[in-house]
C-alpha cells in the first residue's frame, strides 16, 4: 500500500522556495504527487536527488505533445494546479534549465501578475467594506471595551482576520512584482531558496487563526448557555446585585407584576455572562410599588426601579475604559459628574429628578445602577460599597 504524506499548502506564487522544498522533501524519499489550493500530497519512494521546476502557462490543460516535448529534455510533468505546472528531473541528467533567459520567464508571469492584481483589487474594494461596516458596529456607540469585555470575540477575530488576509493579498502582488523586477534585470529564480523559516511563520500565522476561531466558537456557545434570563428572587439573596428593598427600606414595598411570560418575571429578573475579561458578569431589572405612596408630581402610585450592571475584570486595568464606556452608552443627556471618592476607584453620578445614574469601580468590579425613585444617593452607594466588596471576595 502506498503512504501518502499530506502537507498544507502555503503562498503558492513563492516558486523558488517551492522548488527547493519539493527537492528536499525527494531526498528525504517523500516524492511530490498532487499539489492543491490547500494540500500538497507527497508520496513514499526511495529517497532520490530531483530537482523541481515550476512553470506558469495561461492553457488551462497541457497537451501531451507539450508534455513529450518536455519530457525529451529531460523533465517531466508532475502536476498541475490553475496556471502553475510543476516538473520534475534527476540531478544526474543534468537537464537544461526550461527557462535560459530570466526575461523570457519574467513574461510568462505576467498573467498571474494581472490576474492577482485585478483579484486583489476587488478583495480590497470588498474587503474595505466588510471592514468598515464591522468596525462602524464596534465604535458607532463609542463603547468598543464594553463590546470585548463582554466577549463579542468573533466580531473582534472577523476584524483581524479581515485586516490580515488584505495585509496578506497585498504582500503577494508585492512579492510578484519584485519577482518580476528581477527576472526583467536577468535575474533566475533561486531554485534552492530557503523555505523552512518563511513556512514556519505562515504555518504559525494560520495556527493562529485556527486557535482564535477554535477558542472563539466555543465561548460563544458557553455565552448562550449561560446567559438565560431568571426570575429574581423576592428575599435578598447571594447575587452580586443592588437590591430594590435594599435601598428603599419601606416595609410596604411590594413587588410589581404585570409582565409574566413563560414563568419569567420581565420586570424582576437577572442574568448571567462570562468572558475571559470578566467571567462574572450579572444584569439585573427590578420593580416595585408602594401602595397608598405617590410620586411627587401626583402622576400615579409610587413605583420605584433598578437597573444593575455588575462586571468582576481579571484585568484591573481595563476599568478605567470599560467605566467611560458605560457612561457613553446610558448618559444621554447632560454628564455624569465624576467625584473625587475614599471608597471607590472611580466613581460618576448622574442625577435628575427621580432618578439616579451611578458608576462606581473598585479593585476588579464595576457596578452600574440606574435607580428610578427617591431614595437617597448615600443609601445608594453604600449598597454599591457592599457589593463590591463582594465581588472582590
């Protein structure tokens, strides 16, 4: 039976790296077979001395009296992938070169020169767009460490993905053109060009991408599973989260139910989310009503709310950002006043009439609380105080 070794094929315009890998894969008995956009297949043989050319021709098909006519000279057709042919010859018969004039060969170039330039044209045109729109859905709220913190990871991959495969198609018309600069100056391709090195790093480069698309997939799916939506309990419990009856202290507060579907509670609920950045990440909306209270404009009962935010961060230092970004994104009108505080890192408050914006970090938590009520600000914080401590706990 026939061993095959596969090998992933990478930048297959570089000709003389090619050529000089294929000899030395021979020597080591592994002899060239197929090689694709994707795979290069290598089969078992003795180990022999071949050298390798790679030539380029705009026929789709090469015809045999062409392949006889090679083949009388001393080399013989391997394979074909689009425009690139590859031949093959032992040492021994020392055959003459296919191309003895560089400039001649640097000719035969053009069409892939043309070819990849329109290609990479049109990739560039699509791929701007693609980049801008991504890129606009990150910082059109101005909220981009909001968005990676809570794990967006496969918009971010996208992002880079998409700026390196233009980076990359970029760098193949480069290396084209230097090519053919230097076939037109007479010239030859080196046929034995080092290879390992500049293979490693590509190799290394898709690994990476592999790994970030294989990482990324994953959390995604761990994200879903775990950010379902909860009916808060009545009585306060171990969550990490600003209570309503905690701030309000009115033994008369009662929970406000009018909204109940499917056995959750859309005015009383909490989730739950992770990410690398922060794997403790809680959102949280409740309700309440005090009958026989009302608001001070006489619009109706008493019906204080709270919002919470809660993100514990493994890296402390992204607090500062991640704290503006959550200003940005829940201040529309006015600004929070940051004051100077003993308690906290930073802290922002935002206040009008019956309501309360306040943004408070403290080591690697951060605590977001839009209260609508007349509690008092003081109340506020010290519950903001105790919840950070346990976070950081």
């Amino acid at each position: 039976m026939r061993k095959i070794k596969r090998k992933i094929m990478v930048d297959n315009w570089s000709l003389g790296e090619h050529e000089s890998w294929f000899s030395d894969m021979a020597k080591e008995g592994w002899h060239l077979k197929t090689f694709g956009a994707l795979f290069v297949h290598f089969e078992r043989g003795e180990p022999e001395d071949t050298q390798y050319r790679i030539d380029t021709s705009s026929n789709k098909k090469m015809s045999a009296a062409d392949k006889e006519m090679f083949q009388e000279a001393g080399w013989y057709h391997v394979t074909k992938l689009g425009e690139f042919n590859v031949f093959s010859s032992l040492m021994e018969l020392r055959a003459p070169e296919l191309h003895s004039d560089p400039a001649e060969q640097a000719y035969t170039l053009e069409n892939l020169a043309r070819r990849m330039k329109r290609n990479t044209i049109f990739a560039s045109i699509i791929g701007t767009l693609s980049l801008a729109l991504m890129i606009s859905l990150w910082f059109i709220d101005k909220t981009p460490t909001l968005r990676f913190v809570t794990g967006d990871f496969m918009s971010a991959v996208s992002i880079l993905f998409l700026i390196t495969a233009m980076f990359g198609a970029l760098l193949v018309n480069l290396s084209i053109h230097a090519l053919r600069k230097k076939l037109m100056e007479g010239i030859p391709i080196n046929h034995h060009a080092p290879w390992r090195k500049k293979r490693r790093l590509i190799l290394a480069v898709h690994g990476f991408f592999i790994l970030l698309f294989c990482v990324s997939i994953p959390m995604q799916w761990v994200q879903i599973a775990l950010g379902k939506s909860h009916t808060l309990p009545i009585e306060s419990s171990d969550l990490p989260i600003v209570r309503l009856a905690d701030i309000e202290q009115n033994p008369d507060l009662v929970r406000e139910e009018h909204f109940v579907r499917n056995e959750l509670d859309m005015l009383n609920q909490y989730s739950f989310n992770w990410s690398p950045l922060a794997p403790l990440q809680y959102e949280s909306d409740e309700s309440g009503i005090v009958p026989g209270q009302l608001w001070r404009d006489l619009s109706g009962t008493y019906s204080p709310g709270l919002r919470t935010e809660v993100y514990r961060l493994n890296f402390p230092s992204l607090s500062e950002k991640l704290l503006a970004d959550l200003v940005r994104r829940y201040i529309y009108e006015g600004e929070a006043m940051e004051l100077e505080s003993d308690v906290f890192d930073s802290l922002f408050i935002h206040e009008e009439e019956g309501s309360k914006d306040i943004f408070a970090a403290k080591g690697k938590g951060i605590i977001y609380v839009a209260y609508y009520g007349y509690a008092d600000t003081a109340i506020i914080l010290q519950q903001i105080e105790e919840q950070l401590a346990l976070i950081e706990k």
